[in-house]
C-alpha cells in the first residue's frame, strides 16, 4: 500500500512542478511520477524530509515540490541552455 501512495504522491507532486515550470505539455503521467519521485529525494538531500522518508505532512509535500521544480530547472538549463 505504500507503494501506491508514494506513485501517486510522486505523480502529483510532479504534475505540479511541471505546471510551475511550464512543461506540462511535453510529458506525460509517467514522467511526472518519475520527476516528483526524483524531485522528492533531491528536496530531501538539500533541505532534509521528503516523501521519500515515510511520513506525508505538508512541509515534506513542499520539499518534494521544491526539489522536482529544481530538478525540472536543471533539466530544462541542459536542453535549451536557459531556465524558463
């Protein structure tokens, strides 16, 4: 069961970062669970607590949008040389 709320926790926090960083267009559900996924655990490197640490409580909701909007920027720096 905790599979399931991590995929699903994951995926929305990385249909959120995409809307923020205007990227929702050009990926699809499975990209956004792999961005919040890894989003969620660059949060937790640089601020500490993610989703990725058991427990949901909206400061780990906000770390791990905070890291896959990061790791969106980043992305978008190495293909179009500039973040949006």
């Amino acid at each position: 069961m905790g599979l399931i709320i991590w995929l699903v926790i994951g995926g929305v926090v990385g249909w959120l970062a995409s809307i923020i960083m205007r990227t929702d267009a050009q990926q699809g559900i499975f990209l956004n669970i792999i961005v919040g996924i890894v989003g969620a655990f660059i949060g937790g490197l640089l601020f500490g607590g993610s989703i990725n640490n058991g427990a949901i409580t909206p400061m780990t909701f906000l770390v791990s949008l905070l890291g896959a909007v990061i790791l969106l920027a980043i992305v978008n720096l190495v293909r179009r040389g500039a973040v949006r």
